[in-house]
C-alpha cells in the first residue's frame, strides 16, 4: 500500500472537514488559548508551525504577528493551507527532514501533531529536527491530546480507547465537524512520553499544563480537559 493509500492518512475529503474546524467555539480553543499564553508576545519572530495540517495553527500564530513557515508530511493537508494566501505565512510539504536552515528559526509549535506520531524514535527524530532549526534558547511549545481524555467525547473529536491502554498503543479518533467526521489513527502517549522525547532531543521542559476550557456544552470538555501543553526550550548551545 502506497503511503498516500493509508485509510487513516488524510485523504482530501479529510483534509477538506478538517479545514472547516477552525478554533472559536470549538473543543481546541482552550489549547491554543494555553499555546498563546506561553507563548506571550512573538511579533515579528520567525515561527515554525510543526505539522501545519490545512494551515488553522499557523493562521492563529501569524493573528499573534509571528512569521510562520509551516510544514507537513501530507499532501493533501499542505494543498489546503497553500489556498490560503496571507503575507508573512508559507506552507511546505516536507518529508523527514524540516526544510529550513539550522538555527533559523525563533521559535517553533506543533498543535495535535505528536499524538499522529507513531514510535518514540519518531517523536525523538521530530524533536531533533526541531531542535536542529531553532536559534539557542528557542521557544517549543507542543500541544497534543491529554492522556487522561482517551475515552472522552469532545465536541469536536472523540477517542474509544481501552481501560488500561499503554504508550505506543493505537486509539482511533474521530474527528467532527458541521455535520461531518472522519477517522484517524492516533497513539496513546503519556505526559513522560513527550518530556522523554523532548529531554533526549536537546530541549528542557520549562511547563506542562492541562487547559480546563470553560464551556457549559453537554460533551465532555468540562470533566476532561482535552489538552496537555508543553512548553519547552531549546538548550543554548
Ligand atoms: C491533526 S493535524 C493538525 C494540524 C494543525 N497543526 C492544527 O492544529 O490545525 C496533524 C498534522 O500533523 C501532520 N504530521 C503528523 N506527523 C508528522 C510528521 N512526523 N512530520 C510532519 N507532519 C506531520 C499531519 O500530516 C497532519 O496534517
């Protein structure tokens, strides 16, 4: 099977429903609320958005004034982002390695990235090559799907894992948006995963948080807090 056959790769029409997410109203504010909080003033500072997807995360950091290049490993995803046409933000399909100069960047995120991330190898590769890219004490700020929320259902995502379910262990998740939803295959990763990840990968964990939205909705954001946000920093060298 070819990479771009994977039934839980985003296909066009997944690509398509994921654009229409956006953040207002929706169960990934309260991450991306947490991911701007950390990150505080980024005007004019050159920005990597770490698995862009149709371009939403890089759009809410150039409305903070950063310049984001964005980059992914989908080419159904980067063709989305790359219809949206804006000053100071670009979109690039990449494959293992960032396209972007060492020690390039000021800072760089990634948004509901690492969970789609499938061995801690990987998740160490993708830490380094954003290492790799970042200026010394470089901001990383990741934000992915909160361990504890795997058997939860979001307003605009939900997971069915097992009781008990273990690092590395596939979780499908359904993604929903007006009306519509499709399936992708996620990994379980616990908060130690990501520190791990980070720590052997040049970066030292400044914060992790876990974001309580404050919605009055009937699913489960106000039992569950959906995210986990890492804030990291690059180690001067
Ligand atoms: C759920 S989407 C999130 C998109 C965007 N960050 C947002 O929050 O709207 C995850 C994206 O990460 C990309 N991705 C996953 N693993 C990746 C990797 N190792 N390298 C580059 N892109 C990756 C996927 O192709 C997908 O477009």
């Amino acid at each position: 099977m070819k990479k771009s056959e994977h039934p839980y790769r985003y296909s066009t029409e997944g690509a398509i429903i994921y654009e229409t997410l956006g953040i207002r109203d929706t169960t990934y504010e309260s991450g991306f609320l947490e991911l701007q909080r950390l990150l505080g003033d980024v005007r004019g500072r050159q920005f990597l958005d770490f698995g862009c997807g149709t371009g939403r995360s890089s759009e809410f950091l150039r409305s903070l004034g950063a310049v984001v290049h964005g980059v992914d490993h989908n080419l159904s995803m980067v063709e989305q982002a790359q219809k949206k046409t804006c000053d100071g933000m670009t979109f690039t399909l990449m494959e293992d390695v960032i396209p972007a100069g060492e020690k390039s960047m000021d800072g760089a995120i990634s948004a509901n990235v690492f969970i789609e991330i499938k061995t801690l190898d990987y998740m160490r590769e993708a830490c380094r090559e954003v290492a790799r890219v970042l200026k010394p004490d470089g901001v990383f700020v990741v934000m992915s799907a909160n361990p504890a929320a795997f058997r939860s259902n979001f307003r605009n995502f939900s997971y069915s894992a097992r009781e008990g379910v273990q690092s590395g262990e596939r979780v499908i998740c359904t993604i929903k948006s007006q009306g519509q939803s499709f399936d992708i295959q996620d990994t379980f990763w616990q908060e130690n995963d990501y520190r791990s990840a980070l720590e052997s990968s040049g970066f030292v964990v400044e914060s992790v948080t876990y974001p309580r939205p404050d919605v009055l909705w009937d699913t489960d954001e106000s039992k569950v807090p959906p995210f986990i946000v890492i804030k990291a920093r690059k180690i001067s060298t």
